[in-house]
C-alpha cells in the first residue's frame, strides 16, 4: 500500500512518498495437554525463549515458541498465547507540519534555511525507518533548452560542509559563508529517532543522489509505540558566480514499518 504526498516549491519541488510493507508467515502448530482428576490444561505452545539484544548498531527484540497465536476466554479470565499481542488497529502514518516551503530569492554567501516537521504515528514496538534520496542535485535547465535532445544542466552542488567531508552518511560542521551547497540536518523534537551523527550543532549531511547510484539513507529510526516527531532543516548556500534561475530538484521519504 502507497500513500503519495506531492509538494510544490517555488524554488523547490519535493515529493514525499510513505511505503508499507506487511509481511505474514504462517507455521505449524505446536500443542499439549496436561490433566489429571482435579484438572485440564490447554497448552497452544511453550515460550522457548524470549527477550531484547541490543549492541553498538542494532537491536534485537526476540521471541520463540507459542506458534499458534490464540485467545482463550472463560467466565473469570483471558488468556492470550503466541506471538506477542499487539495492537496494530490504526494504520502507520507520517505526517508533515507543512505542504509549502518557499526559499525565495536567493543571493551569494547568504545561506537561507527552511524547515519542516515530520510526525510518526502508531509505530509498531518493533520499529521503523524513514529513508531518504534526490533524484538530483538541485538543478536548473535553461528555457532555451527546453526541448533539446542534449540538454545542459546547471547545478546548485550537494553540499560537503565545512571540512569537504560530509556525505551521505557522516554529518559534518556547516557554519562558513564560504561554503556552498545543499545540504540537510534533522533535530528530535519528541523522542531521539534522528540520526545520532546530527547529534553536534550545526552538523549536516548532503541526500543521496539517485543518478550517481547512491543508496538510500535512514533519516531517522526507532522502536516503540508512541509517536515521534523530528524537525529536517533544509540549507542552501550559493556562490556569486551561481546561474541565476528557478532551480528544483526531487526529495524522496520512504517510512517503512518493521514487523
């Protein structure tokens, strides 16, 4: 199932795309009953083993036996047994704060950032990623090329910050005037999923570049159940030589539940 939400900018046109991937397997059942004079006992499965491994780059949320998820109900109890219950009644969902970003005009050595918050809904307790690319750099074709077979771009470059080090992985210091480019960041606003490398000030990263093959980035993660938002800042920064002109380009979120 795919939700579309497309945003137009002046200077800027980003579409944000929310994938949902369910996957469901069904395995054989295992079960056993105990009595005896006073007594019976219904067993759908045994827990084997169960519990939360966690190190440097990962976490693991593990539970083994009950392969016959089931409910049993008598006049004073319910029992539920099997895979860990639940709820997943309101479908994931993210949510941004705005439709219209606009950066206006812009001029040599003056950085103009923008910002737009991203609000999760119902996660799952078994996590979730938002991952994150361009089409481009941001780019501008001249109107007399419009309907070229060879048509010539001009680009607003992907920034490296400060130090020409950071990428689409590592976030580095973008605090010089000098310095040019596009580039983005993300704050927590509710909880910690972003990104722990924008966890310095002023830190950003450059999107993945879908037409140089780069793969896409995870912009922010977690697990558990309750929302989170983020707050993604978007820099732009250009020289005095920069072509003049409407410039665009495309930025692509995936959020995909993990279940």
């Amino acid at each position: 199932m795919y939700y579309v939400f497309s945003i137009m900018y002046r200077n800027l046109k980003i579409f944000f795309i929310i994938a949902f991937i369910i996957h469901t397997t069904a395995a054989p059942v295992g079960a056993q009953t105990m009595s005896n004079d006073s007594y019976i006992i219904k067993m759908q499965g045994f827990n084997t083993l169960s519990g939360v491994t966690a190190g440097k780059d990962y976490g693991l949320r593990s539970t083994v036996g009950d392969l016959n998820p089931i409910t049993s109900e008598g006049v004073n109890f319910k029992v539920r047994t099997g895979f860990e219950n639940l709820a997943a009644t309101i479908p994931f969902s993210i949510l941004l704060s705005s439709g219209l970003i606009d950066f206006g005009a812009l001029s040599p050595t003056n950085p103009i950032i923008r910002t737009v918050d991203l609000t999760t809904h119902s996660l799952t307790v078994y996590g979730y990623s938002v991952l994150v690319f361009e089409n481009d750099p941001l780019t501008i074709i001249p109107p007399t090329e419009l309907n070229s077979a060879s048509v010539s771009k001009t680009f607003i470059p992907d920034t490296t910050c400060d130090n020409g080090q950071c990428g689409t992985e590592n976030a580095s210091e973008w605090i010089n005037a000098l310095t040019y480019g596009f580039g983005y960041r993300c704050d927590n606003v509710t909880g910690t999923d972003c990104d722990s490398s924008f966890a310095k000030t002023n830190s950003y990263k450059h999107f993945p570049d879908l037409a140089s093959n780069d793969d896409p980035t995870s912009i922010m993660a977690g697990i558990g159940s309750n929302d989170k938002a983020v707050r993604i800042s978007y820099k732009v920064n250009i020289s005095g030589t920069q072509t003049q002109g409407n410039y665009s380009n495309i930025i692509t979120y995936i959020a995909v539940p993990n279940f």
